[in-house]
C-alpha cells in the first residue's frame, strides 16, 4: 500500500487516510500473533473460505477497533467478518457503522488471505482460465493491462492471473456486443470495463499509460471509477 499516492489522490480525506494507514499499520502488527496453516488442498479455501478462524479473527479486529476509534464497536465481530466474507459491501450490519467495519475487517481479511496465499503458493494452478481467483475463488474487481496480456488481480489474496480482453470474468459472456467500457477525464490509464448481459463491471489500469505501483493502492486511489460504474447501473 502507498500512502503517499492515496494522500495525494485525497488531499481533502487528509485525517481518514491517516486513520486508515494507522489501522493498516495495527493490523500487519497484530497479524503476527496468528497461526497461518499450510493446506492440503485449495478445497479448505474456496467457494464460502469458511475455513477462515473467525474467532481469532474477530480478536484482532475488536483489539484494532478499540486502539482506532477509543470504544467498543456496536456490531457482532464475528457475524460482520462473516458478512464481509460473502459480500464485501457489508450489507448485513447497520449503516452507521458500515464504513468503520470495512476500515478494520479489510485489512485483516486481505492480510490473512494474503499470507495463507504466499504459505500455500504451490498449491495455486497456474493453467487457470476461470474469471474467478485460482487461489480464494472471489470475483476480481481490478486488472492490469500490457501490450501483450491482461492480468486479473485478486483484491483479498492478492494473485493474478491472466485472462482474455474480450471476456466478462463474471459471466464468460465474449459477445463484443454486449461488451464495452468508458473511461473518466479525470483519471488516465483507467477504464470501466462493463458487461451488459450480467451488469457487472471492472477496472482496468493500462500499464502503458499509468504507472502502477500496487493494485490494492490502485484500486483505492480509482475509487471515483467505481461511483461512475455504479451511476450507470452496474454491479
Ligand atoms: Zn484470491
Ligand atoms: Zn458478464
């Protein structure tokens, strides 16, 4: 994660990032005190990941929520990282505490995710042509792209893999016609690839036109895509 690129792409967030690179910083320290298995087969991670320790988990989250914002949360710990697990909008747990949870569970799902990932790294195909994540199973929400081959990246583990251009990883659909994208003024090298036979969407950073310092950093720097993707109706 780049902090200095997220500062500058939020000159006016200037007190949230700091809060969030702080909690950032709390989650990769209290990581260190949870055991990572090394596993048999990618079955013990894919589809639900309910393999994940929730409770030990749930720990970490409540010891980080406290040190950031001074009391107790009003959630469930444990049903709010279940809830982020099956969909990473939070859905389930109120609205007033939405973004303080996602602040704190973020970081502690995607560094599990992402050391179980490095632990059991032999484990992941490489002859993988699935639009979902080889190693976890989730959706992709960001690619890079490069002369030769477009790369979908995983926001919770962290691999990539590559993938065709003309290919919603949602729904397989190939049809070009149902196939397209738009781009914003504001940010270049960054496209809103979108599908219209299952509305779903992802972004794309063109490595020719943008230098890329790490997709996790992309992704939060290119937020204003995703308010863009959701305005014209896709998922
Ligand atoms: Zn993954
Ligand atoms: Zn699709």
């Amino acid at each position: 994660m780049k902090w200095e690129s997220i500062q500058k792409a939020y000159p006016d967030d200037a007190a949230g990032v700091q809060l969030a690179r702080k909690i950032y910083e709390l989650v990769q320290e209290s990581m260190k005190a949870i055991d990572i298995p090394r596993l048999d087969s990618l079955n013990q991670v894919e589809g639900s990941m309910m393999q994940l320790p929730f409770s030990s988990l749930a720990k970490v989250c409540l010891h980080i929520w406290k040190q950031s914002f001074e009391e107790e949360p009003a959630i469930d710990m444990e049903q709010a990282l279940a809830s982020f697990i099956k969909d990473e909008t939070l859905a389930e747990i109120p609205e007033e505490t939405r973004d303080a949870a996602a602040m704190v569970i973020r970081p502690v799902v995607t560094s599990y995710m992402s050391t179980l990932r490095e632990l059991n790294q032999d484990l992941v195909s490489s002859a993988w042509n699935s639009g979902t994540c080889p190693f976890c199973n989730a959706y992709p929400r960001i690619a890079l792209d490069s002369e030769t081959s477009r790369k979908l990246s995983c926001l919770l583990c962290g691999q990539d893999w590559d993938f065709p251009r003309i290919k919603c990883p949602y729904c397989g659909n190939n049809d070009h016609e149902t196939l397209g994208y738009f781009e914003a003024e504001e940010i270049e090298g960054v496209r809103v690839y979108y599908c219209d036979k299952c509305k779903h969407y992802i972004k794309v950073i063109d490595t020719r036109e943008r230098a890329v310092q790490d997709t996790e950093t992309e992704d939060v720097i290119t937020l204003v895509m995703d308010e863009l993707a959701r305005q014209e109706g896709y998922l």
